[in-house]
C-alpha cells in the first residue's frame, strides 16, 4: 500500500499513478491524491505509517488531472491547505473549466464531472515559492500550472507528470497528455538547470528512485 522511500518519505502505488507521504519537519504532507476512488487508500497508508487524515496539514499538487486530485475530498474535515500552481488553481477551485481549443484540455473537460471541487482552502504558488522545506519549480507543459517540489533538506524531488518512469528510465510527458510538448521539454532542462540535487525522484507515473534522482533527470535532459 505505501512503501518508504527514505527518511520521512513515502510512496503509494495506486495502481497506475503515484502519490506520496511526507514528514517535513513535523508537518504531514501529501503530494496528490489519486484517483476519486483513492481516498480510502490514502487514508490506510497514512495510519500504517503512524498517522492519521487529520494530521494531514498541507497537500501539495503537481497540476490538475482526475488522477492526482481525485482523492481532495478525503480530507475535507482535515482542512488541509491545497497548494497548487497558479496556472492551474482555478481547474482545482472549479472556478474554471479547462479549455477545449487543446487536445489535453479537452480530455480534462471531458473528465471534470468525475471529479469534485474540494471544500479546502486553496493556496497558488508562482514559480521559486516554498512551502515547507520544498521550493516549487514551474515547470508547465504537461498543464500551463504544472509545479515540481523539490526539498533540498529531504534530498527528494515529487516530479508529477513532467516525467515519467518506464525501464529504469525517465521519458517526458508524451504528447497526447500534454498541452505543450516543447514546452515539457524546455521544463525538464530548466529543472535540471535550477533544482539542488536530490536522491529519491518520484514521477507521477512508474517507479521512484531512490538513488540517483537528479542524475536520472540530466540523463533525460541529454538525450532530448
């Protein structure tokens, strides 16, 4: 259900997409949610780890998909804050509907209706923010407001769907998931460039690394 990653750092494969656990400092904090039917899960992981949903203080987006805010309801009674970029905070907020001019945004359209606006305060970061020990990277393509959190202190980068692990490898985003596919591109090089190094490399989809994190990211920058 949920596996550790390193100190304080924890994944849960469910089933297709990734999200995590995190003891930063003494703050509970979940990066994505999953799908709609996660939240049950999500809350088993946390109790296995020593938690339970009300320590949960502050959940960390990647961007706006069904299958990484599905499980927001789950913690409604927690109030958890919900940092998100700020490209994408409105989709969140159901205050706006993705744009149906673009292929993905037309597939986050057609998916909306599954998915519920949470009843949680919801902050928006700009790109070089923190939140906690981790600083948010704008790193757009995958959606305009795609964020990566990289905290230098847990040595751990949450990359949501910038990339994606497949054979002991990262891709980028493809295309047909992405708004921008130049601009996943432009993203991975800016985050290779600007981010400290960090071991433990969570993707969206696939399986984390452990070790070698930021390698692993160069190593797909030179090969675009």
């Amino acid at each position: 259900m949920v596996q550790s990653l390193g100190d304080g750092v924890w994944w849960y494969d469910l089933t297709g997409v990734n999200a995590a656990l995190v003891d930063d400092g003494g703050t509970v904090t979940l990066v994505d949610t999953g799908m709609p039917w996660d939240g049950n899960r999500l809350v088993a992981g946390l109790i296995d780890t020593g938690f339970e949903p009300r320590d949960v203080e502050r959940i960390l987006l990647t961007h706006y998909d069904m299958d990484h805010v599905g499980g927001l309801s789950a913690f409604e009674q927690a109030g958890a804050t919900v940092y998100v970029g700020t490209a994408d905070a409105n989709f969140v907020a159901g205050d706006r509907s993705p744009p149906l001019r673009n292929h993905k945004g037309a597939l986050q359209r057609l998916t909306s209706p599954l998915v519920d606006a949470p009843d949680l305060p919801i902050e928006p970061l700009s790109d070089g923010e923190t939140v906690g020990s981790f600083t948010a990277y704008h790193t757009s393509g995958h959606t305009p407001g795609h964020v990566s959190y990289v905290s230098e202190s847990l040595s751990t980068a949450l990359l949501g769907d910038l990339v994606r692990e497949k054979r002991g490898r990262f891709h980028p985003s493809p295309w047909h998931l992405s708004y921008d596919i130049r601009d996943v591109r432009r993203s991975i090089q800016s985050l290779v460039e600007d981010a400290p190094s960090f071991e433990i490399a969570v993707p969206g989809h696939g399986t984390p690394f452990e070790r070698g994190g930021s390698d692993r990211l160069a190593d797909l920058a030179a090969r675009l």
